[in-house]
C-alpha cells in the first residue's frame, strides 16, 4: 500500500463533515473557517510507544485515547471541539492496525462532532501526534491562572481508577478479573470531559484537566494563580472500586496516579448556584479551598495533615523508559 492510498483508505474515511471545514484532507493544507468572536484553542499530544503506551496495546483502545487526551484539554480550557490533525509515524503500513485505530478514533471524534483535516504519515517507531482545535468565546476560557482565594475547589467524576489499573498492571497490587475490568476501562477509554469544561464558562474562575494526578495538576492551578490550597481526603470522590482497595493501595494512588482526564476547577462561593444547576452526569464534587497561604495542605478524614509520598508523573523526573 503507498503512503496515498493508506490516506484514502484510512483517514479519508470519516464520519463527521463539517460546514467549517472548506477543504479537509486532499490538499496542501486544510482551510478551515473559525466563527466569527470565537477564539482557537489549539493544544496537541504526544504518544510514543513504549514510553506513554505498550507496544501492544489495543489499537482501537489506543485510537480513542490518543484523541481523548486532547478533547480532555480543549475541554479544561472551556473550548468546544471542531477539528484535529493527526500526525503518525508506523513501522510498517499494517491495515491490521490501522483499520481498528482508525475505528477508535472516529467513533469518539464521531460523538463530539470533530472532523481530522489533515496530518502526516512516515514510516518510523510507532508514535502518534494528534492536535486538536476548539472554540471559545473571546474571553472566555478558563484558564490556570484564574483562581482567587476562597474558590472552592471542584473535581469531575472520580479519581484513581486509571492508576489502580496501571497498578496492577505493573504488579504492585492484584485485582480481581471483575474489578480489573472495571478500572482498565477508566484506563484504556477517558470520557474527556467537553460538555462539563464549556458549561463552566462564566461559572469557574480556573481550570486544568488531570492527567498527571491531582496533586501535581491542581498545583499548576495554585503556582499559576499565586495562592494555597486546603483540600480533604475524604472529600475526594472515587468509584466503589477504588474504595475497595484503597487501603491496599493506598491514598497516593488517587492523589498522584494520573491518567484521570477529569476536570479540577474552581469557583467563587458568588457562582456556586449556578454550579448546582449544572448536574452533570459525571458528578462535580467540592474537595477543599483556595487560600491565599502558598502551598498545598491535605487533611485525612480526622483533620489531620497528611504527607503524600508521590506527588505526580513528570517524564523527565524519572529513566524516560520508566513512564
Ligand atoms: P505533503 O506531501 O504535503 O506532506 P501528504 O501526501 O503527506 O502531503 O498528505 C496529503 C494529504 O493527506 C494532506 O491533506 C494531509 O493533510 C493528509 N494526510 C497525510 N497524513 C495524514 C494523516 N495521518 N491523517 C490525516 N490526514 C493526513
Ligand atoms: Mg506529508
């Protein structure tokens, strides 16, 4: 197969076509038309095998998650997703792959409506660059550096399935088959939370999606806005699942695990009203305060301060083959 017909068979095919797109894959570069008062949101991801996924991993899995991962960040940003490129390096042209890749891939970009406008395709180490494109209202964003003391602080869903499924995974603890199932599904396929981030605008002061744990993620929000935070243990919500093992696996599995794609936000006691209207499926729960005091405090469920041993995923803080 030549690199022409591997576009055409593959990323031609899609299911979303947009009025905005006036010419998508095909040509030079894709000419796409912004409406009119809306700002871009631009944001890419990289994956590369071996360091952010195993090399044989589900190729449908992986398909949803490499465009997760960037709706998730359009999403903290407030923006509403419109299109992606997607940038691809194979070992070799293997329909095998690419047909349930592909698969993946669009039947998420199919439910948020995003359509892929071009990209690039060479033959290299397996690695997957998708960039995504979103609107937000001139303005409107929410944006790290926004929160003021005395926000409370909200998450969206729940924490630490992922981490209990990477986990395992690597045999630092045994889960049984049902409950595996369970988490490798918070794992392997992130609902990015897109509704939630542009119901938030006007409503949240900042926000940041967690994708390398709560602790270091939030901590983007406090360094960028210039304040504190007090939040608690037993205000963070995690699945029935997770609290079934948390003992086992301990609390920094929640705190520091990553690969959440939840939203982390937070809004001023003026706008909390209007928070409550909202009722998202996935649930926003409040888990502490912004406080001017620099620095982030965690109190156990008796209010005592608790000393996390991790404190989030940096790839470069570590053997890069360890990730
Ligand atoms: P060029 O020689 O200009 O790089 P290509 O032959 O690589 O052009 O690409 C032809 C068309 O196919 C372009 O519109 C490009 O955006 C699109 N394309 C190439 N690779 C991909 C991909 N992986 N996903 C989506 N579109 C792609
Ligand atoms: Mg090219």
């Amino acid at each position: 197969m030549t690199e022409f017909e591997l576009i055409r068979t593959f990323f031609a095919r899609q299911n979303v076509a947009r009025v905005d797109v006036a010419a998508g894959i095909g040509d030079d570069a894709a000419l796409l038309q912004p409406p009119a008062g809306q700002q871009l949101a631009v944001t890419s991801d990289l994956l590369v095998s071996g360091i952010h996924f195993l090399p044989d991993v589900d190729p449908f899995t992986l398909g949803h998650k490499a465009l997760a991962v960037n709706l998730s960040d359009l999403a903290a940003m407030g923006a509403e997703p419109a299109w992606f490129m997607l940038n691809l390096t194979l070992p070799k042209l293997d329909d095998r792959w690419l047909d349930p890749f592909c698969r993946g891939m669009f039947q998420l970009a199919k439910e948020y409506d995003v359509q892929l406008v071009g990209g690039d395709t060479s033959r290299g180490p397996l690695a997957i660059a998708i960039e995504a494109h979103g609107f937000v209202p001139v303005g409107k964003a929410l944006r790290r550096s926004g929160a003021k003391t005395g926000d409370a602080i909200y998450v969206t869903g729940t924490l630490g399935d992922a981490a209990l499924a990477l986990r395992h995974r690597f045999g630092a603890i045994c889960l049984p088959e049902q409950a595996l199932g369970v988490v490798v599904e918070r794992l392997d396929r992130p609902t990015p939370r897109v509704h939630e981030g542009m119901a938030l605008r006007g409503i949240a002061h900042s926000a940041i999606d967690i994708s390398d744990g709560l602790l270091a993620d939030l901590d983007h929000i406090l360094e960028m806005s210039h304040v504190g935070a007090q939040i608690r243990l037993d205000k963070i919500p995690i699945s029935p699942t997770c609290r079934a093992y948390i003992r086992e696996a301990g609390w920094d599995t929640v705190l520091a695990g990553g690969d959440d794609y939840e939203l982390c936000f937070t809004v001023p006691e003026r706008n909390i009203a209007a928070l409550e209207k909202l009722q998202p499926a996935c649930g926003f729960h409040r888990i502490g305060i912004i406080e001017s005091e620099p620095g982030l405090r965690i109190l156990d469920e008796a209010g005592k301060p608790y000393q996390p041993r991790e404190t989030g995923h940096d790839h470069f803080a570590e053997k890069m083959n360890d990730s």
